[in-house]
C-alpha cells in the first residue's frame, strides 16, 4: 500500500471519528488535497484513492499540471494576482482567496468574458497577522456589499489560515469567531451570497477546525509528506 493511500485513509478515519464526537456528517466535510510542489504522477495516486477537489497555490503550478492530471476539481487557495485571473478562471472550480475590490473587479471581467460565474470565498484574516493575506473582520461587511454588484461573482463562504502554533489548540478561538461571522452573514440571506462553505483548517490544525465548524479543510503534508517548496 502506498504511503498516500494509507494517509487518506488515516485522515477519513479521523474525520470521522471527530465528526461522531461532534455530531456532524462526515460525508459534509470536503477534504482537498493541497498539491503544491507535488508531481502529477502523486496527484494522481491521491485522485485514485477518492480525492475529488485539489488545491494549487500557484497559477503556474495549475497551467503546468492542468494537462497531467487526472479529472478533478481545481482550487486556487494562494494569493491571486490580478493578472494571473484570466489563465485560471475558465479551470477552477473555486476561488479562495478574493481579499480586494481590484481582484474581485478581474475575476467578474474575465467571468464575463468566459461566461462563467465564479464561484470565490473571501478570504479573512482573523488573527491580522502582517504577513498573511486577507480582509480584516470589521472590513468583511462593506466588501461584500461592494462585490454584492459584479455579476459573475459568487460569494460561496469564508477562508482563513490560521497562525501556525505547535498546540492547535491554540488557534481554535480564531475558528470559532470565523464560524460566528460565517453564520452571522449566512442568516442575511444576501444576493449572490451563499454561505455554504467554511474552509479552514490544514495538516497541523484540522482536528480542531471541523469541531469549530469546517465544512472544508484543506490538507497537504499529511497526505503527500513534507515538501521542498523552495523549489
């Protein structure tokens, strides 16, 4: 048995044992795959073990592996660039990471042109660290109701990554404020606003994220193994 297929399956198992804890469905939670710097050959392996939806953080890794790959759904979860929207936007299933005006204005032109809604989460940065992206808390009200106006923008949930801490636990307060926001916007039932998705949560910290209410967690090392990303 490879040592990718034996990760997936360790990883469901964990899902579901911490969603029987918390009296969720496991079948609601989507674990992608987070690819970079990992060849098609291992993506693959991953794609044949069940992984339906992977995550690239780079549009250059995406256009280089898009032809390699097995079917699958494509994340953009990186930072995005404005003039990197239009490569991307005809192949991925979801955007993560929309953090400005300026980018949300590229990604509704080149949906437009490809005649696409593109589905996007907005990506908040809880915790306000200087070097991470992302919108903070108080700014998220006004940025909706701003990209509320692009037409081939769908805001389809919430993004965060949290600060990376040697006991997770200590970055559960910052799920469960997203988790709180995310409902708090869901109840308002806003126009091209469809809180169905909670991403947050990655190798080192998902146990925690899926008990404080993620419904996406985005999972690299545990399922291909450390990475060199100075590559």
């Amino acid at each position: 048995m490879s040592d990718i297929r034996q990760n997936i399956i360790d990883i469901k198992q964990e899902i579901a044992e911490i969603c029987d804890r918390a009296n969720r469905n496991p079948d609601d939670i989507l674990l992608l795959g987070v690819t970079k710097t990992v060849e098609p050959q291992r993506i693959n392996e991953a794609i044949a073990e069940g992984i339906t939806d992977i995550g690239e953080n780079r549009v250059q890794e995406i256009l280089n592996k898009y032809e390699s790959v097995d079917p699958v759904h494509w994340h953009l979860i990186g930072h995005l660039q404005t003039n990197k929207v239009k490569y991307i936007v005809d192949k991925v299933k979801m955007i993560h990471s929309l953090d400005s005006i300026r980018l949300a204005e590229e990604i509704n032109k080149r949906a437009k042109q490809h005649q696409v809604l593109m589905d996007v989460l907005v990506q908040i940065n809880v915790a306000k660290e200087d070097t991470k992206f992302g919108l903070y808390v108080d700014e998220l009200d006004d940025f909706i109701k701003k990209v509320q106006e692009f037409e081939n923008i769908n805001i389809k949930g919430l993004m965060t990554i949290a600060p990376f801490e040697e006991n997770p636990e200590k970055v559960r307060p910052y799920f469960r404020t997203l988790k709180s926001i995310f409902e708090r916007i869901k109840a308002k039932k806003l126009e091209r606003v469809d809180m169905q998705y909670l991403s947050m949560g990655m190798s080192n910290d998902f146990k925690i994220a899926i008990e404080e209410g993620a419904n996406i967690i985005r999972i690299g090392t545990a399922i291909f193994g450390k990475r060199n990303y100075n590559k």
